[in-house]
C-alpha cells in the first residue's frame, strides 16, 4: 500500500457492511485511524474502532460524532456507505417502506454529515465520499423507492460540494453497479434460479464481470486522499461499462 492516508481520521457508516467493510479494511492498510460506524458489532474490522450508529437518528448522530471529538478531536474522510434497498414498485410500497428507505439512504447522509462538519472543518484538506448508485440515474424495474433515494443523494452530493468547497471540503459521490454483496446474494437468492441470474448479470456487463467491494474500495480510497485535491461535486459511475452500452442491442 501506498500510505496515502497516513495519519488521517475517517469515519466509515455501514463499515461492518459489505462495501464498508471493504473501505475500512483499505483504510487502515492505507495507515488512517478508522471508526467503523454500525447498528450493531458483528465481525470487527482489524485496526478500527466501532461506533454503534443508527444513521436516521439524530441523537445517535451526535453520539458517534462525540467519540470521534473526544479521542481524535479531528476528521479527516467522512464515507456515508449505510444504505437499504427495497424492491417494491411505488404501488406495492407503503408509506412506511418509503419512509424507512428515505430514512436511512437520504436523511442518514445529511444527519452524519451535518454533525461531522465542524470536526471535518478542522483538517483543512476534508473529504466527504456519498454513496449514489447507477440506479440514481436510470432505473431498475421494482426498485423506485431506492432509485428515487440515490437520486435525492446525487444532487444534495453536488450541492454539499458548492456550498463547503470554501471551507477545504471536498464531496464527491460513489455511484455503483452490480457489486457482490450480501445484498447482491440476497437479491439473486429472491429471484428464481440464482446460478442463472448471476450469469445473466455478469454478462450484461461488457466486462463480463460484476464488481468485488474491494473495486469500490479503490475508487473511495484515491477519493479520500490527497491526489484526489480537486475532485469535487461529482458522481463517480463504477459499473464496469453497465451504463455505457445501448441495452436495446442486447436483445
């Protein structure tokens, strides 16, 4: 590894998920200090601190960020990765669904963000990392609560950007494809024949891949150092050639 973040403080929410987890693994070889913020301990990351973090909680916010004041006193790497998906059509969604999912993916990222600011003022080279989705700028049938989601996270991302860009903080979004999560598995498990549907996802993709935690990982690490310096108020597509192709000439 490089040492790209020797000495940085970075908070990390859903750091014991999937991707999180892949973030904060790659953090702490990149030499940062790392909270892992989640709802729960499970498995800890090596090298990190857990927080426990609801992120659609406000007290809970200001909790995890009284933790990071008291034994830091600094942040350097805000990465917002909590995240659920519903997979309803708005019909099938009740108001509580829709609520929960904004609850989480929209309000979790202007709760953490908001009380993370005055410590993130502090480093003077700050870098907030979203997390946005492919499904933010087209959609995947029976997903319209969370593509609506990460379409509230793409442009609050930009306007994040414009207005503390004067203050040293940089905010840019990670929007994703296909990655192998436990969420990918639990979507291939609820629809039929899952060596069939992994293959069809796999070839969708000019790659003919579908992306590892470690591949969003790489994006989010040059996005929180330094030789990302003028990186701000973008949506970073890492989808493997996904949405580059005219899905039309696949039939």
């Amino acid at each position: 590894m490089s040492g790209a973040l020797e000495g940085k403080v970075a908070f990390v929410t859903g750091g014991l998920g999937g991707i999180g987890r892949a973030i904060c693994a790659r953090f702490v070889r990149e030499g940062a200090m790392v909270f892992a913020a989640d709802l729960k301990e499970s498995a800890a990351v090596p090298g990190t601190t857990f927080v426990p973090l609801d992120v659609s909680s406000e007290e809970s916010v200001r909790q995890a960020m009284a933790v990071v004041q008291e034994q830091l006193g600094k942040l350097d790497i805000l990465v917002n990765a909590a995240g659920i998906e519903i997979e309803q059509t708005i019909e099938q969604t009740s108001l509580a669904d829709w609520n929960r999912i904004f609850a989480v993916n929209v309000t979790g990222t202007f709760l953490v963000s908001k009380f993370a600011l005055p410590l993130l003022r502090r480093s003077g080279a700050a870098s907030i990392v979203n997390f946005g989705s492919y499904d933010g700028f087209i959609a995947d049938p029976g997903l319209a609560a969370y593509c609506a989601t990460k379409g509230a996270v793409h442009a609050l991302t930009r306007a994040m950007a414009c207005d503390h860009g004067p203050e040293g903080i940089r905010v840019n979004a990670v929007c994703p494809g296909y990655v192998d999560t436990p969420m990918l598995r639990s979507f291939f498990r609820d629809h039929g024949d899952i060596h069939s549907l992994e293959a069809a996802v796999r070839d969708v993709h000019p790659l003919r891949r579908y992306g590892t935690p470690e591949d969003v990982a790489n994006l989010v690490n040059w996005l929180a150092s330094d030789e990302a310096r003028y990186a701000s108020g973008q949506l970073w597509v890492l989808d493997g050639g996904l949405t580059a192709q005219v899905q039309q000439m696949k039939l």
